[in-house]
C-alpha cells in the first residue's frame, strides 16, 4: 500500500468528533483523490502533513518546538518523506526528529484532530497524532527548531496558536 492510500484510508476510517472535522476529513479525501501527488510538497495545491504533540501526562506538560520559519510555537511535524510507510509513521518520525526524543509511542485511536493551514510553501493539511514521551524523556533541539520546551497544559494557551490549544485539549480527552 502506498502512503497515499494509507492516507486515504485513514481519513476514510477517522471518526471526526465534531461537524467542522467531519467537513475537514472530506476536504482531505477530496484533495487526495483529485491530486495523486498530493502528500507530497511539490504539490502546490496543498499537501497532506503529519504531525504530533509530544505530551507527558505524569508531568502535566507537552513540548513544544519554535519553529525556525514560522517563528510560532509548535508541536512536531511537517513534509511526508518517500521513506514514510504510513501517515502515523511519517507522524512519528517527525516527532522523534524534532524532539530528539527515542521511544515515543503514539496514541493508538489513530488521529486526533485535523487542521488546515496557509504556509509559505502551499496549504498545509495537517493529520495530527498525539505521542506520549517515554518517563524522564530528555528533549534534544533540532536543526527545525529555534528552540525546544516543555510547557504545563495551562502555560499552552500564552504561548500557541488556536490550532495547537485545540490539538492540546482534544489530546487531553483522548488520554
């Protein structure tokens, strides 16, 4: 199966929570079906991305990268790559990359929320996982990152965007 199917199909089995997820798993599936590159960033139409928030809930607290581009507190995540097998992979992948940290493991109900955003290269159509931080995860900066933190859920809101707020919460009812 190529990655684009195993988007497909996920995004065909996702059970979105709410009407405006519902309406974003759609627009994802059409964007798959009309463009057969369209997990890919040379499509500039948009393309599919992967990406998770890396939380520790013994700690109460998630990580955060500053992005080097956007200058904006996110979590992990970004382009597929050729080398990715699935969407959770790709997910997972950019996870560990960007935190530095090995054995993180993904929620397994599979997605937890969608977010379709405007980048500088194209839209981005973002499928975003949660990954739980193995006990005393030491977190290591990446070449992505400006810089790299750990915040308590209640810090999350004075420093993210609605989209990671939403990510935040909708992890937190999952976990």
């Amino acid at each position: 199966m190529s990655l684009h199917e195993d988007a497909a199909r996920v995004l065909r089995e996702w059970s979105a929570p709410d009407d405006g997820q519902e309406r974003l798993r759609l627009v994802y599936g059409d964007h798959l079906a009309a463009y057969p590159d369209g997990m890919w960033k040379a499509c500039q139409d948009g393309h599919i991305t992967a990406s998770a928030l890396v939380i520790d809930p013994s700690q109460g607290r998630v990580l955060l990268t500053l992005h080097r581009k956007l200058k904006m507190w996110l979590q992990m995540g970004g382009h597929c790559e050729p080398g990715d097998a699935t969407l959770a992979e790709a997910a997972l992948r950019e996870a560990t990359e960007e935190s530095g940290i090995e054995g993180l493991t993904l929620l397994p109900a599979g997605p937890v929320r969608l977010d379709r955003h405007l980048t500088p290269c194209a839209w981005h159509l973002d499928v975003q996982y949660a990954a739980l931080a193995p006990r005393d995860a030491v977190a290591a900066i990446s070449e992505e990152s400006l810089d790299l933190r750990w915040f308590g859920y209640d810090e999350v809101a004075g420093v993210a965007d609605e989209s990671v707020r939403r990510l935040l919460t909708r992890t937190r009812a999952l976990v």
